[in-house]
C-alpha cells in the first residue's frame, strides 16, 4: 500500500492508503488434471539472420533458402532456454559494456517529435506535505470513458475511524452525482500524479460507491486524452 495525501471538496485533507485492485484470476489453460509447463526455444541464431544472410548470398537469397536451409542451425535451434539477460548492443550490432545513454524524447499531441533532453529525475507527490486537489472538476462517467485511456485503478482506504468517515462522505458525494472527480497536483491542483521516483505522470479521477455502511473509491489513473483530429 502507499500512503496517498488527498483534500476534500471543504479542503480538509487526510493520509490513507492507495492499492492495487485485485483482479480476478484468469482463466486456466490446458485440460483437466494436466499441468502446463511454458518452455522457450531457441528459434533462430544470428547466422540466420537477415544481416547474415544478405552479407553471404546478396539481396536475393531467396532459392538458397529453399534449397539449403543456411538459415537454420542444426546443433542450436530447438535448444531450450531456461534464464535470459537483456544486453544493448550498438549500431553495428556490437555488444556494449558500459550502460548507454538515454534520452528523452518528448512528443506534441499530433505525434511529431517536439524536444530532445537529459532525463529529467522526478520525485512521487502524492504524499508530500502539499496534498493532491479536490479540483471540483466533476466529469459525468458517460463522458469520461470516451474523453480518456485510462491505463490502471487504485483503491483508497481508510486507515483508522476517523479517515473511514472521510472517505465515506467522499465517495456518497461521489456517487450522488454520477460523476468522477478530478485530482491534481500542486496549489492549484493542475499538476499530475506521480506514484513513483522518475514514475509516469498520470492524471486522477474519482469513483465512489455506497452499500449501507460499506464504501469504495477507486482512483481511475489516465495517460491520454482522446481528441477528436483536426479537420483541414
């Protein structure tokens, strides 16, 4: 669980806790009273590759394939991989030993490439002594799922009496009126949410339901606005 800092829409703020929700379990594959074992095999090698094999019979090598396999290593292909590394290699497809260096590249919203630098280390704010908005945004949940891609859900808990009543009030304002509630970040509420050192920047919305003296609020995390595209 991770402490999540959140105000109300009287501006009261409270620290409770934000988790995964738990999904239900995926269907099992395979027949009953079998056990599955996934295995990986090894496909192909770097002889076999395009690269290789332009570099040994030119740009149609396409009759050397079928008559003499030259891409399929006998003593390697169907081997059994049982733990794998990840290594970067360069240009030339030379294995590097020093970590390379990353860039971040940042897109505008019609998708073209708008700005190159050094990444940027960011730190989580959704328990900083500043707490994450009630903005008083209210978004129907019709329009909400068409307006947005939302990518992962939390739960909000409470975490003694007093935070239980709360959420409890926040989530039957909530649900009253259909709607989700946008959280922002910062004095104005404006900025997105980071759970994590250098996590992706999210922007939060608010459900909550009611059943008797039970409650849930679940924090709708989006990353993407959908838009309709401009017309020329």
């Amino acid at each position: 669980m991770t402490a999540f800092h959140l105000t109300n829409s009287k501006g009261r703020d409270a620290t409770v806790t934000a988790s995964s929700l738990h999904a239900d379990p995926a269907p099992k594959l395979g027949v009953p009273n079998k056990k599955i074992i996934f295995k990986r095999y090894i496909a192909a090698t770097e002889a076999g590759s395009h690269t290789k094999l332009l570099e040994q019979f030119g740009a149609d090598y396409s009759q050397h394939l079928i008559e003499g396999d030259p891409e399929v290593d006998i003593e390697t292909i169907g081997l059994t991989l049982e733990q794998t590394q990840t290594v970067y290699t360069d240009g030339s497809n030379e294995l590097m030993y020093v970590d390379p260096k990353f860039i971040e590249v940042l897109f505008s919203p019609d998708g073209t490439e708008k700005e190159r630098r050094e990444p940027v280390d960011t730190v989580s704010n959704i328990a900083q002594e500043t707490p994450v908005r009630w903005t008083g945004k209210f978004i129907s949940i019709a329009d909400a799922v068409r307006r947005f891609a939302f990518r992962r859900s939390l739960q909000l808990r409470h975490v003694d009496g007093l935070t239980y009543d709360y959420l409890f009030e926040i989530a039957k304002d909530l649900e009253s009126k259909n709607s989700l509630m946008a959280l922002g970040t910062g004095e104005k509420g404006s900025g997105p949410l980071i759970f994590q050192a250098n996590g992706k920047p999210y922007r939060g919305f608010l459900q909550g339901k009611t059943n008797g003296a039970s409650y849930i609020l679940k924090l709708h995390l989006s990353e993407m606005e959908l838009k309709k595209p401009a017309i020329s």
